[in-house]
C-alpha cells in the first residue's frame, strides 16, 4: 500500500508539472494571439491614416495615386495572411486549453485516488495497531489467570 501511495504521489507530481506546462503553453499563446491582433489594429489604422491622406490632398499626381494604391493592395494582402494567422492562432488556443483541462482533471483524479489510498492505508494501519493492542490484552489477560 506504501508502494502505491509512492507511485500516486509520483503520478500526481508529474501532472502537475503536464498542467504547469500547458499553462505556460496557453500563455504563450495568448500572447502571440494578442501580438498579431496588435499588428492588426496598426495595419488598419494606417490603411485609414494613408485614406485621409488622400481624402486631404487636392492635387493628387499619377505616382502618389499608383503608390498609395500599392500601399493598399499590399496592406490588404497582408491582412488577409494576418487574418489566417489569427484563426490558426485561435485554433491552437482552442486545443491547447482544452489540453490543460484535460491534464487539471486528470491530476484531480489522480490526487483524489491518492487521498483515498491514503485513508485506506491508515486505516490499514489502525486496524492493525488495535489488533495488536487486543492481542497484548488477552495475552496480559491470560498471565493473570494462569
């Protein structure tokens, strides 16, 4: 029963260290999420801040038209790739904390397991105590009446 009691200790130690993992995971995920979200709001921003540029100026040449209009097929390029990024980023999320409360469950059984073992075995070891208590009784019992 010791043994056991080890090797559940053992187990529970190891999927905390599973969890501690994940959450370090997740943590990073979210913060590669949040980056690329940033990233985001400045490519919008500056797609607005290059429109009111635009919307500002009352001669506009050929070159400054052409070069806004690259500007802006590369922004809207790179938005749509920010765009995948994002959802593979949220999906990694998804899995990753559904990772970590799988590994909370599974070290919650496991500790529940363990406190359970170490009730039995102390009540192993009780049951024991008293029967040997009972066997020094009747054997000091016996002494008397001989």
């Amino acid at each position: 029963m010791k043994r056991k009691l080890k090797l559940l200790a053992l187990l529970s130690w190891y999927k905390g260290l599973q969890q501690e993992q994940a959450k370090i995971r997740v943590i990073n995920c979210k913060i590669n999420l949040e980056k690329l979200l940033n990233e985001k709001i400045s490519l919008i921003n500056q797609r607005k801040e290059t429109y009111n540029i635009l919307e500002k100026k009352k001669l506009i040449s050929s070159e400054e038209i052409k070069y806004f209009l690259f500007q802006s097929e590369k922004n809207l390029k790179f938005q749509e790739l920010l765009d995948k990024k994002i959802e593979i980023q949220k999906k990694e999320l998804e899995n990753l904390l559904m990772t970590l409360e799988k590994t909370y469950k599974e070290r919650k059984t496991i500790e529940i397991l363990r406190n359970k073992t170490q009730q039995l075995w102390f009540l192993e070891n009780l049951r024991k105590f008293y029967k040997e208590m009972d066997d020094l009784t009747i054997i000091r019992k016996g002494r008397k009446y001989v």
